[in-house]
C-alpha cells in the first residue's frame, strides 16, 4: 500500500554457486554492495510520505544460504525522516503498508513452507541469523503521532544518531557497544550508551535525558488517571538494564537520578488546575523489578500546588485522581475482595526504602463545597522533610505552614505509608487562624455563624495495628456567635449557654476531646467522631454543669453541685472548703455565669447531730464555768477543747445540772450513773426545733 516517488538503487556483488548435493545447490553471495539514492515512499491510502532517504550505502554484505546467514559489514545513512502513526483504532501506520493481497500471500506461502509441506517431510530448516559489523545513522528524523482515543499527540525527533558495533542475532552472541543521540521536541535530549544483546534481549545502558516533554505522552495513561497533563519535563541520567530471558519475567533495573520539572496538571471536566510543582526529583534510585525492591536515597518537592476540593457530595477530588477501573466488576466467589487483602499481606516483605522527603514553599488550596456557605481556606508557605522510611522503619515528620497568611500551623511526629498496615504518630499545633473562616461549618453543625474569634489547636493523632487515639487540645479565643441559623443538621442544645459555661472571664474556652476507634469500622469518621464529641461536651455543660466546672477548673472528679456540712454542724470540713474554692474560681473566671445557693437539711440525721451538738456544749460549759466566770456563751463554749481523761467528770456536772427527773437513792439523793446511761438520758430531754434546722 505504498507509492515509490522516487529513488535509485545500485547493487554489486559476487555470488557463488557450488554443484548441488543431495542438499541441493549451495549459493552464497560475497562481496555485496547497495547504494540507495534520493528513496521516497508515499502511503497510498492518506497521501502522506512515509519515509524520505537521501542516501544508503551498504557494504560488506555476505549472505549464505546453505548456512542461513546474513553478514553485514556498514550500513550507514545520512539524513532522512519517518513518520510513525498510530490510528483512533489503536493501529499503527506499518502494519498498514502491506495491502489485504499481499498479506494473504505472505501467509499462503508461509503455510506452503510449513514442516508438514515439505517433501519427504523433512524438518523445517534452521533460522536466519543476521550480524550488522558496524550501524551508523546521522541527522534522522521520526515523527510520532498518536491518534488513539480521539487526542493527538505528536512527538518530534531530530537529529538521530545511532552508533553500533557486533550486533547480531546469534544465540549467545557478545553483546554490540550502541550509542543512540536524539533531539526530543524543541529543548529535550537523549543521549543512551552502553551494550545490547538481542538473543536473549538484554542490554546495559547509560541515560542521559534531559527535558523530555510529558504532554505527548498523554494518551498512555489517560484512561488511569482523572486529569490532563498541561506541562512537565522529564530528566534522568542514571544506568538502565533490562533482560527478556526465554522463561521467567523480564527483569528492569534502574540506578540514578530522576526529575520532574515544570509539571502542571488540570481536571478533565473543567479544565481547573489541579497540581504543579517547578521540580520534583528522585535521587539516588536504585530500582529491581525481579523480585520488586526500590530504594531512593531522597526526595525533594519545590514550589509545589495543589487544589483539594471537597464535592458537594462529600468526595475528596485527590481521593478519585486515580480512575478505579475496577468499577463494575464483580467479586466472583473464587476471588472475593477479603481473600485479595489477604493474600496481599501474606505476600512476600516489600524492600522498600526512601531515604528522606524534602518539601519547599508549598502552596495547598483548600475548598469545601459539602457545607454551605462553602468554606475555603489557603496553605501557604509550607515548608518541612521527613527522615528515612522503610516499611520497619517510621519517618521522622516535621511540617510547618501559615493558614490564610495569618495563622501558622506546625506537624511533628512519625509516619509510615510503606507499613502495612499504615503507622502514624503525628502533633499538630496550630494558632491564631480565623474563626469567621470556619462559620459555614458553625453555621451548619452547630445552628450559629461567627462573627469574630481566634483558633488555636493542639492535637495528637496515632494510628497503629489500625487503631486510631488521638487527643485534640482546642483554644477558641473571643467566640462571638452571630444570628441563629435554620440548619437541619444542627444540634438541637443551648449552645450560647455552653459557651458562656466554657468562656472564662477572658473570653477564652480550653478544651480537650479524646478520640479513638477502628480504622476497619464503615462507620468510623475522624470528623463525624469530633463533631460528636462537641455534641456531647455542649450536653455535659447543659445537664451536668457542675462536672463540667469540676474538670475546667483543674478539681479532677469532684462534685461541685453541691457542698456537705457535718450533720448539726454550720463549720466546713478541708474537703468542703477545697470544693468552694473550686466553684469560686470557676465563677471568678467566668463573670457571665450566676450561681444559685440553696440550703437543706436532713431531718432525721440532722436532729440527731443537733442533740449530740448540745450535749457536748452542755459538757464544755461546765469546764467553762471552772476557767472562766460567768461566761457561756456558745461560741466561747464551741472553743472549749475537753480531753478523753476529763470528760466523763464535765458529763456527770452536766447531767446533774439537767433539769429533769434523776433516778435517786433511799435517803432521795441524785444516784450516780453509768457514763452511757447519762448520755442516753440527756439526748432523750434534749428537744430540736424546725427552726434549729434551717
């Protein structure tokens, strides 16, 4: 399917032929010599030219075939150009230069060839082997187009040049030395150099690339991924080796640097920007695909964006840039996702290694569309590294930013993506950003917008076997709330009250809410559990103020609802007072709150305490009556202290100065009594009021 334009050709050679054998005729040709001249094919079924040489020369060409061999000593060409098309179907423009009938023939005489149709049904001869002395190609061109799936993609090659030496086909053969230079584009360069076998295929070669546009290739992944590359260059200079053994899985090994610069990337649907960066680079790689091992000694992000947009159906858009082909296919029984997670960890241990992450001037842009209003807030200025990570190992993280060029934010702690499962012990500590910002949240979840007011957090999240704790130390400064907002996803709680019992009196609340949970829980949220906690915090302060006074004002477990008295007694205990000190620094800090106080009593054990009360000061006033004369009053009597050997001498004194009948003897004198006995008839006479109660 091929219009020759042009071309000459000119041939030389000396040919031999020995008398047949019962082998038949031997034919060898020596000495063998082409020169094409000015040679331009056309495709017939687009017009296009398909290549252009001006000139070919071949020389030292023996072919031999008793023997089925071909040597060739040079075959050299200067200039020329090819074009190299792959249609919408997926078909390249080479296969389509032979037409429908000479393809046909191609396959009858190659059935005629067969063993079976040999005569006498000899076995099929040997196969050719084809040796090149020495390739040399200068200023060739190759034009690549890609038409697959409706996108061009077009890729321009200049000035080839291709160096080889002992190359051949042979089993076993020594390697030939190649070198192969290029101009990729309009800036980019590949220059390769080294050794390549054919049988087997293997070769050991050094990169130089420099610049290599990635856009071109876009058609090879497109369908992995959910975005367009707008930008970005590829460099690597390391030593790539490969080797395609008969059995077995080709083997790729890769020892050096590699780069990413200028990378830019937008969505597919709206073509918004997605990610960039001005260099990305992979240093010292040492890559093995048999069996799969990757160390890097060090990655480094510069300058880097990245817009994070949460959907109005609440879908992360980095979550879904990778297209999950498996959409739509079932789990058959003799392969069900649990047994896939399964054989993947029982699967041999990876041998990975990263030897570190460097990040500089990070920029992340954040949008939330779920809430409304929506919510938007700006990383700026992110700056960090993360020391070695191995898949035993966890790297050390240490991250720090500003939010919205007012308050900063600052990540320390260890992290494991290369475990499995994955390893997290991370401390954020982020101050000063605006709580305005955030009012579509409030607004939303919590029934309020916010007027003014600073956040401030520090937090503590570990992930280990799968297991989350965390603790979130939260410090909201100058909360204002605004008007009410209808929101059917608000807590239905006086909120405004909550937030007067948390404010201290310098407009500050200062909470902790703890956090845990299974990683392998469908219903585990980081968010949905933070939003709950709050949910709960707000109904301990409406129904349990008390406890929740208890807790801010550094009283542990105590309960602050109420303070005991002795029974019978107006005087407080240490515990009592240290409880009333609480509750006084709670109030103190919180000028917006009033306290009621009210009073009780217990009946029942309250007039038994004030009957002992007033038998012990009817004991103590008559020691009183001994030291001092005259005075009995009961707070002076309250000061008397008697001692255990002198009591039961003040309680005969008083039972004898009670005005009620005593058992007396036979002459009517007052009969003495059994300590006990004058207890118990002194509590019986002594007489309590509703009024001694209050």
């Amino acid at each position: 399917a091929l219009d020759v334009l042009d071309g000459t050709l000119g041939l030389d050679a000396r040919v031999r032929v020995t008398p047949a054998g019962k082998a038949g005729s031997a034919v060898r040709v020596e000495e063998g010599a082409a020169q094409l001249k000015a040679l331009s094919l056309r495709q017939r079924w687009d017009k296009r030219t398909l290549v252009t040489l001006p000139r070919l020369d071949l020389d030292g060409v023996t072919v031999d075939l008793s023997k089925r061999t071909i040597d060739l000593g040079t075959l050299a060409t200067k200039g020329g150009q090819l074009l190299v098309r792959r249609d919408d179907a997926g078909r390249f423009n080479l296969q389509r230069v032979a037409t429908a009938d000479a393809q046909a023939a191609a396959a009858t005489g190659a059935a005629a060839g067969s063993p079976q149709a040999a005569t006498g049904g000899a076995a099929a001869p040997g196969e050719w082997t084809l040796a090149l002395g020495k390739l040399a190609i200068e200023d060739f061109g190759v034009d690549l187009e890609d038409q697959r799936g409706g996108r061009a993609a077009n890729l321009r090659m200049r000035a080839i040049e291709i160096g080889a030496s002992g190359l051949s086909s042979a089993a076993g053969a020594p390697r030939a030395k190649v070198q192969v230079k290029a101009r990729v584009d309009r800036r980019g360069s590949l220059n390769l150099a080294g050794d390549l076998g054919l049988r087997p295929l293997a070769a050991t070669l050094r990169v130089a690339a420099r610049d290599l546009v990635i856009v071109p290739l876009q058609p090879y992944f497109t369908e992995y991924v959910n975005a367009l590359v707008s930008s970005g260059a590829v460099s690597a200079d390391g030593t790539l080796r490969f080797s395609v053994p008969g059995k077995g899985a080709p083997r790729v090994t890769w020892k050096g640097r590699t780069s990413i610069a200028d990378f830019a990337a937008v969505t597919k649907e709206a073509s918004t920007e997605l990610l960039r960066w001005k260099s990305l680079t992979f240093d010292e790689v040492d890559f093995d695909s048999e069996p799969l091992a990757v160390d890097v000694g060090s990655i480094a992000l510069a300058s880097f964006y990245a817009r994070v947009i949460l959907s109005a159906e609440g879908r992360l858009n980095l979550r879904e840039l990778l297209v999950d082909r498996s959409a739509g296919q079932a789990a058959t029984p003799a392969s069900p996702p649990d047994a896939a997670a399964a054989a993947a960890r029982a699967s041999p241990p990876r041998k990975l290694r990263v030897g570190g992450v460097q990040l500089s001037d990070g920029n992340i842009d954040f949008s939330d569309f779920f809430v409304k209003p929506n919510y938007s807030a700006n990383l700026t200025g992110m700056n960090g590294q993360v020391s070695q990570i191995t898949p035993e190992q966890a790297g050390n993280l240490e991250l720090r930013g500003r939010v919205d060029q007012t308050g900063s934010v600052q990540i320390l702690g260890q992290v494991n993506p290369l475990a499995d499962p994955l390893f997290l012990d991370l401390k954020a500590d982020a101050s000063d950003i605006d709580l305005p910002r955030l009012s579509p949240y409030s607004a939303k979840y919590v029934g309020y917008g916010i007027e003014k007011g600073k956040l401030s957090a520090k937090v503590a999240y570990k992930v280990e076997n799968r297991q989350l704790t965390a603790e979130n130390n939260i410090v909201l400064d100058q909360l204002t709330f605004g008007e009410k907002v209808e929101s059917p996803d608000a807590i239905k709680l006086p909120v405004l009250f909550a937030v007067s019992l948390l404010k201290d009196r310098n407009g500050v609340i200062d909470v902790n809410l703890p956090i845990s949970g299974s990683l392998d829980d469908p219903k585990f949220s980081v968010g949905g559990i933070v939003l709950r906690i709050i949910g709960n915090l707000i109904v301990k302060a409406v129904t349990a103020p008390f406890t929740l006074l208890a807790s801010l004002a550094g009283a542990g477990g105590a309960e602050l609802s109420w303070v005991g008295f002795e029974p019978g007694r107006s005087t407080l205990d240490g515990a009592a007072l240290k409880k009333l000190g609480a509750v006084a620094k709670a109030l103190n800090d919180r000028p917006g709150l009033k306290l009621d106080l009210a009073g009780r009593a217990d009946p029942a054990a309250d007039r038994d305490a004030l009957r002992r009360l007033a038998l012990e000061r009817a004991v103590k006033a008559q020691k009183l009556r001994e030291t001092v004369s005259g005075g009995t009053d009961s707070a002076a009597i309250d000061q008397v202290k008697i001692e255990p050997q002198e009591y039961e001498k003040y309680l005969g004194l008083a039972w004898r100065a009670a005005k009620f009948e005593k058992p007396r003897n036979a002459v009517g004198l007052v009969r003495s009594q059994p300590r006990a006995e004058m207890e118990r008839m002194m509590l019986a006479h002594i007489e309590t009021s509703d009024a001694d109660l209050s």
